[in-house]
C-alpha cells in the first residue's frame, strides 16, 4: 500500500487559515491524479485542491468547514488500489431491477370497464 498525503497549498503570505467548503470525494472513490478533490477558501481567494496522485482516497482527516493552514494533511490516497466495481443493476430504481426482460414476461390482456 503507498499512501499519498493530500496537504492545503500554499496561502499567500498575509493569510493565515482556510476553511473548508466541499469535499467531492467520499473515502473508498477513485479519483485520477489532478482531479479536484475539495476547495478551500480564503479571505481572498477560494482554491481547488488537486488529487496529487491517482488511487483511492483512503481516509479523510478534515471534515467540510474546518480551518486548516497550509501544509496541513487534509486526506490520504492510496495510489495502489482500485475502487470496487459497483453492479450495474444497482443504480436502478428497486421496481426496475425486479421486473423480467420484455421477451419472459407474459401479455396482459385489459378487461372492459
């Protein structure tokens, strides 16, 4: 396992802190090296942190509205995983996922009111 530290970049020099807006990346998601992960702002300016590696984010240290500082470790990736292959079926809406292929289904005649 390589883990890779995610960190606050570099603020300007007469800013201090930061604040977390947003994670858009949840642990156990894959995200590709340079993929925005979380946006941080300043009193000046609001930044993207990129991923700086491709893998899997394994932990997530600072939660949405934190104050953090520069250099701080804000989530750890690691770069040798994969994420899991989610069932196709499992986006579908439960109704959709029970109902059988047109070809097995038997035709309903409608009765007269």
């Amino acid at each position: 396992m390589a883990i890779v530290e995610v960190v606050v970049p570099q603020l300007s020099e007469s800013v201090a802190e930061a604040t977390l807006l947003n994670w858009y990346k949840k642990p156990g998601d894959a995200v590709k090296r340079d993929e925005n992960l979380i946006d941080v702002e300043t009193d000046k300016v609001v930044l993207e942190v990129p991923a700086p590696s491709a893998g899997v984010i394994v932990e997530i240290l600072c939660e949405d509205g934190a104050t953090v500082v520069a250099g701080q470790v804000l989530a750890k990736i690691d770069t040798e995983a994969s994420a899991p292959q989610a069932h196709p079926q499992r986006h579908l809406p439960r109704q959709q996922r029970l109902l059988r292929p047109l070809h097995q289904q038997q035709p309903q005649l409608l009765q007269p009111a």
